[in-house]
C-alpha cells in the first residue's frame, strides 16, 4: 500500500526530514498552533496589519499566489500593500506578486532538470526518474536553487557581497537547441 | 533522446503538481512542441492532463518574466541579477536589524 520511494523521508535523518510538530508556539496575534515549524495562511494578514512587537514588516513568497488562492485573499491584498519589503521568486507578475519590491524569476520548468523528492512518498507505486532538462537556459538565467543559494549567501556574510561569478552547477541538457 | 532527421523525442516528468505524470515531448525544428502522455513510463502508463501539455504555453509565454525586475513608480524596471540580489539582501537584512529575526516571513503556497 504504501510506496519505498529512493529518497524517502520517513526513513531519512532527522536533519533532513524533520519529524513535525504541532503547537510548540503560537501565532501573535489570534494565537493559531504552528504545524511543523509553518503557521496557518488565515493569519498572515493580520500578522501583518496588527501593529505591536513581532509585526511582520517583509515577506518573501517562493512561487505561488495567496492573494488569489486563500480564504480572504482580498484583505491579504491590502496587507501586502503594507509591507516595507517584499521579494516574490516567481516568473509572474500576478495579484500577489505585484506587490513585491523586485522579483527574481526562474528558469521555466522545460529549462531545468528535475527529480521528484516528496510526490514519490505519496505515490501508488514505487518509481523513479530523473528528467534532464529539455532546452539550455538563457545566458542570464537563473534556477529556483540558484536564487534561494545566492540570497541565503548574500545574507550570511554581512557586508560582504560576492563578486566572483554566480556559482552555477547544472545538469546540462540532453540536447542543445539554441543553435 | 530520440533524434531523426529534423525533429527528436525527449522523455521527462511533468512537474506542475504531485501526479508526477511520464511525457513524451516531440520537438520539431529546435521548438515546436508536441507534448503526449508516455505509454512506457512504468508510473503514469500514458495518462496526462491538460497541465502537462501546458508545459510549452508556459515556457513560450510572452509574459513569464526572464530577467529581475523592480517596481517604481513609473511602472516595472529590468534590473540585472547582481543588483537584485543586493538590494534584496540588503533590504532583508536591514528589517532584521532594525526589528529582529521574526518580522520576516516567508510563503510557497
């Protein structure tokens, strides 16, 4: 019934499966349990509206569109509005991301190589599969790991900012079409 | 890969959500695309959805952006990647000094 997926989680270390949690802490202001270190979206909003000690004054959105996808999106709306910073990884400029102070898109899903870590576990049959990348990105683009790796660097070493080039390790594609 | 003559066959998952389906992608003439289910692929076995055929509409959508960019008040600016990521660290780090560590959150929904 269930599946054995090459990289399953359940069996995985403990540093790279957390094994969740549930109300270790609480939202500030409508005291909602967290589950597994995350808060419901319902209290992002007044999180950010309610003013007082733990405010939440910047945000950072990795794909996806609450604005449209979540209860009362539209007070939402108005709480990014807020906000003294934003920054959307995303490759659109929607009813969320329109907010943002700058947007750093990723290369699209045909440009990037990918192997599936979490839907395996949730599968109905034990597979495994790694799909190369179909065309070579753009001379200036950027995968979603490379971002995430840039900024977390960028924000580690305080004032020092990297001039070297950006690192970059793909798998290249099967097959070059920018010819 | 599968070449011939002028077009080849590229094998891969679609990743838009957990069905994980196998898709064979024919591409003619370096781009144009036809996107099927693949009847060998031992978990999806040739079933898709209209997502994956998608996939192209995405990659050769003229509004998915392909550079960083800034919002002003004149509208949106091209910025280039090493000036993003600094103002974004910048910034980011600005609000942690001034308010601390929890005024910063972060969503995937």
């Amino acid at each position: 019934m269930f599946t054995l997926p090459a990289f399953d989680p359940v069996s995985a270390p403990e540093g790279l499966a957390p094994r969740g949690s549930f109300g270790r802490w609480h939202s500030r202001v409508r005291k909602l349990p967290e589950f597994s270190g995350e808060l419901p979206v319902v209290a992002l909003a007044e999180e950010i509206l309610t003013e007082g000690p733990g405010q939440v004054k910047a945000f950072v959105t990795f794909a996806g569109n609450p604005v449209l996808s979540t209860p009362n999106g539209r007070e939402l709306d108005h709480a990014l509005a807020s906000l003294e910073f934003m920054v959307s990884i995303d490759c659109y400029i929607n009813e969320t991301t329109r907010h943002a102070h700058i947007i750093l898109p990723p290369t699209s899903s045909l440009e990037r190589g990918h192997y599936d870590l979490a839907f395996h576990l949730l599968a109905i049959r034990s597979t495994t599969k790694f799909s190369p990348a179909l065309f070579q990105p753009g001379e200036d683009a950027q995968d979603d790991w490379e971002i995430l790796l840039e900024l977390q660097t960028r924000m580690k070493h305080d004032g020092l900012l990297l001039s070297a080039p950006l690192a970059s390790k793909r798998v290249e594609p099967a097959t070059d079409y920018t010819d | 890969m599968r070449t011939t003559h002028n077009s080849s066959l590229h094998y891969r998952n679609c990743n838009l959500c957990e069905a994980i389906c196998g898709i064979e992608i024919s591409v003619q003439a370096g781009q144009r695309l036809n996107i099927r289910g693949d009847n060998d692929d031992p978990f999806s076995r040739g079933y898709i959805c209209p997502k994956a055929v998608a996939l192209q509409d995405v990659h050769y959508d003229k509004d998915r952006l392909k550079f960083p960019v800034r919002r002003t008040t004149n509208g949106w600016q091209r910025i280039g990647w090493d000036e993003a990521f600094d103002e974004v660290a910048q910034k980011l780090k600005g609000i942690h000094a001034k308010y601390g560590r929890n005024h910063v959150y972060a969503s995937g929904v």
